[in-house]
C-alpha cells in the first residue's frame, strides 16, 4: 500500500492548524475565564473572609455595647438607688428636725403656761393669804397687817445675830445715803417711829432710814443698806406652797410631754 505523503502532511497541518486555531481560539478563553473564575471565586472568598471577620467585629463590638450598656445602666439603677436612698435619709431627718422643733415649741409652750400660771396662783395665793391675814388681825387684835408686820420685823432687828448685826453695822456706817426700808403697804407712823427706835437702840447711833412702799414685796419688810439686806416676808410661809405649785405643774407637764 502506497503512503500520499502530501495526504498525510496536509492532514497534519491541518492538525496543527487546528490545534493553534483551539489554543487561541478556546483553550485560552477557556484557561482565560476558568483562571478569572477562580480570581473571582478568590476574590469572593476573600470578600466573604472580609465580611465574616467585619461581621465578627460587629459583632465582639455589639457585645461590648451592650456589656456597656449594661454596666451603665447597672450604675445609672445604683446611682439612681442611693439618691433616692438619700433623699429618703434627707426627707426624714427634715421631718425628724421638724418633730423635734415641734416638740421643742410644744415644752416651751408648756413651760410659758407653767410659768403663768404658776405666777397667777402665786398672786392668787398672796391675795388670799393678805386678806386673811388682815381679817384676821383686825377681828382677833384689832391690828392691822402692817402693824403686825412692823412689829415682827422690829423684833427680828433686836434679835439679830452678832455677825449680822456688825455686818449691817459696817454697812450702815460706810453707806452714803439713808437706809432704805421697803413694805408691801404703807407703815403707819407709829410702825416707823418704831423700826427707827429699835436701829437706833440696836446700833446706838442715829440711823438715817427711807421709807418705801414696794407692792411687789410680798407682804414683808426688808432694809438695805449698801448691799446688806434685813427682811422678813410671808414669802418665807408661801415656800412650801409654792414647791407643792411647782410639783404640781411638772406632773402635769410630764404627764403632757408623755401624750406627745
């Protein structure tokens, strides 16, 4: 069998003219598109890897947004809680404070109706005991209170002790001006020229006396000499009654302090 090589050389250039004309015309779009593909496919993956760490980020930054959220929110209710806490310390010490103050106005108020009335049964009590005491001098001895008063209180001139009487003496010897004798009412002159007689007696010398009518006396005499003082007083009788006034009304008091 006889070989036609132009057969066989034509058919093997077209072969070859084949394979170049699939090289450039397929196989390079081909590798062309497969090599982009996969540039692609990179890319995306690379995109994607991008996005997912992105999403990752987002994501530890959400979780640190709420974590401080929270913690603000946390300390915003603690904050929050202790200022109403010290609102609430603040409101009861006002209203404590203003309890007290109320309590503080409550005593006084008592104390000033103690005082008051406490003043009130004193005069009262004066009253009483001076209009009994006249009556009764005038209907048992004819005498009237002052007189009375006068001579116990000449009496008490003459039985002083003998540091009091040099103490009154000094007194009466270094003071410029006249002795002052005070009484609840007027002295008759009888009563004067007594006290005076007995000073003079008692001191041996001439006493130069003032005579005053003081209603606030409480129905006594006193003398005062250049700060030593003589006197003699119902007072000293109303002591007594007046402790008793006294124990009275703090009763009272304590008995309304305890209902507030």
């Amino acid at each position: 069998m006889l070989i036609d090589w132009f057969t066989v050389g034509a058919q093997a250039l077209n072969f070859l003219i084949l394979v170049w004309l699939m090289q450039r015309f397929l196989y390079k779009p081909i590798l062309h598109a497969i090599d982009a593909r996969e540039e692609r496919i990179a890319t995306e993956l690379a995109n994607a890897d991008a996005k997912k760490a992105e999403a990752r980020q987002e994501r530890d930054e959400f979780r640190d947004k709420n974590e401080e959220m929270d913690r603000q929110r946390a300390s915003l209710l603690s904050k929050a809680t202790e200022e109403a806490q010290a609102e609430r310390e603040r409101l009861l010490d006002e209203a404590r404070q203003a309890a007290a103050a109320l309590r503080l106005t409550q005593q006084e108020a008592l104390r000033n109706e103690q005082q008051n009335l406490h003043q009130a049964l004193i005069r009262r009590t004066q009253q009483e005991v001076f209009a009994i005491a006249r009556q009764t001098l005038t209907d048992l001895a004819g005498t009237s209170l002052e007189e009375r008063l006068g001579e116990v209180f000449t009496r008490r001139l003459r039985e002083m002790d003998d540091q009091a009487k040099a103490d009154l003496a000094e007194a009466l010897e270094t003071t410029g001006k006249p002795a002052l004798v005070r009484s609840a009412g007027d002295l008759p002159v009888e009563q004067r020229a007594a006290i005076q007689k007995a000073l003079n007696e008692t001191f041996s010398a001439d006493i130069h006396l003032r005579f005053q009518t003081t209603p606030d006396l409480i129905s006594g005499i006193e003398l005062t000499a250049n700060g030593q003082k003589v006197a003699w007083s119902i007072a000293d009788y109303l002591a007594s009654l007046e402790k008793g006034v006294d124990e009275l009304l703090k009763k009272k008091i304590n008995y309304k302090e305890g209902l507030t």
